[in-house]
C-alpha cells in the first residue's frame, strides 16, 4: 500500500507556469527600447541638440542584447540578476552613445521603469485566482521565479506570503539555494513540499533533487516515463487533480 504524502506546502514557478509569458516578453522588450528611443529624441529635441542617428539606430536590439551577454560574462554572479544585467547595458550603451554618465544613469533608469511597468502585464491563466484561493485554504504556498516579476505587484501576490526573487539571491535555479530559501521561509520539508514549474532543467531537476514532488507543467504529449515523485501535467489547472490523486488534498 502507498503511504499517503501529507503535503504542506507548494511553490510556483511564475513564468508559463502561471500565464504564457512569451508575448508579454516580446511586447516588454520592444517596448521599453522603443519608448527609451523616442523620449530621448524628444528630450535631445527639446535642448536643440537633434541627433543626426537616433539611440536605436546607432544600436538596435541586437546591440542592447549582445551588451546583455557580455555583461553577464563578464559579472558571473550577476548571471540570473536580469534587471541589473538589463539596467547596466542600457547604461553602457547610452554612454557610448555620448550622453554623460549621470544623464545615461537617469535614462536607463526611466527606461527600466517602463520595463517594469510591461512586465508586468502578464494575464495569468483564467483558472489561477480561484486556484490559488483554493489551494491557499490547505496549503502555504510560495513562488519561485528567476524573472523580473514582482508577484507583489500584481493582484495574485495576496496569495503568497513568500516570493523567492532567485536572480537577485545570485543564485538563479537550478542552483537549490532558491528552493531553500523557500522551504526555510514557509517552515516546510522538501519531503512535505511539492513545486509546481514549467522547466526541467530550472524547475523539476532541482527540486526533484531535494526530494520535493515535482509537478512538471508541460503541455508537450509524450510517453517518456517519468522518475517517481515527477508527475507530468498538460496545465497547471489539472493540479487540484493531482493533489487528489497524491493523497494530499485535505479539502
Ligand atoms: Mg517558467
């Protein structure tokens, strides 16, 4: 007979666990670029200095990631602190664009609000606030993301008194460090805790690894058997299932 796991706990990924983040990611990063462009044309406009090449001109996109990339090469521990990688870069570019340290800092700085603000945009999926209501009245629950989201910022963050933000602890999964830090903070086992991600490498790998349960978002149909304690769902709203079928829903 299989023991009952008597679950306390759960922690979320956010990022297409929680909402498809590809668009709002698309739409944020031509976004806040876009909006940086204009507003300082319009800024230079205003002090009668017209640029004969507009910032995006002189360095597209391509150019604020490859910035991006070697930056985080060059700053290892900073790898997973994308907002700091982000912020750097637009820096670093605006000084080689001519603007004067201070002036450069200022703009990276609203640039990065902007950033901020369409992050932020995500529509989580139809299901998930009545979800987490739900699973709030049984469970503690805390979110985990190497993301730039602040699930404080959103309506959804009422339901999770902890929020694991692993870019800025330096230790972006799969490093356990944020898990850790989860499982200290809700006064939970990995044994007790089942962690709900989309990922196999950032998510069931190393959770799996500190012997949590593991529900792998995944909506990808394929026969590959799965090691125990990994358990495969097409969406996270087949997860009130699961937990039924775990033994562990104590509604
Ligand atoms: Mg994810």
């Amino acid at each position: 007979m299989r023991a009952t796991i008597r679950l306390q706990a759960l922690t979320f990924d956010l990022d297409d666990t929680l909402w498809d983040n590809h668009q709002v990611m698309v739409e944020t990063e031509t976004g806040h670029y876009a909006w940086l462009d204009e507003a300082l044309e319009g800024w230079q406009r205003n002090r009668g200095q017209a640029p004969a090449q507009r910032f995006a001109e002189r360095f597209p996109l391509e150019a604020f990631l490859d910035q991006r990339r070697e930056l985080a090469a060059a700053y290892p521990l900073r790898r997973g602190d994308f907002t700091w990688l982000r912020e750097q870069a637009l820096q670093r570019l605006l000084v080689a664009y001519g603007l004067d340290g201070d002036t450069a800092r200022s703009w990276a700085g609203a640039a990065m609000d902007r950033f901020m603000l369409l992050r932020h945009r995500v529509t989580p999926h139809p299901e998930v606030e009545s979800l987490l209501t739900t699973l709030g009245q049984h469970y503690r629950l805390a979110s985990i993301t190497n993301g730039n989201v602040d699930i404080h910022r959103l309506p959804l963050g009422r339901h999770f008194p902890v929020a694991i933000a692993a870019g800025e602890l330096f230790a972006p999964k799969p490093d356990a460090r944020p898990f850790l830090a989860a499982l200290a903070r809700l006064g939970t086992s990995p044994a007790q805790t089942l962690h709900v991600g989309d990922s196999w490498r950032e998510d069931v790998e190393p959770a799996r690894r500190l012997g949590m349960q593991v529900a792998w978002i995944s909506p990808h149909i394929d026969d590959m058997p799965l090691p125990a304690g990994i358990h495969r769902l097409n969406h996270v709203r087949e997860l009130p299932e699961l937990l039924r079928t775990l033994g562990a829903c104590r509604a």
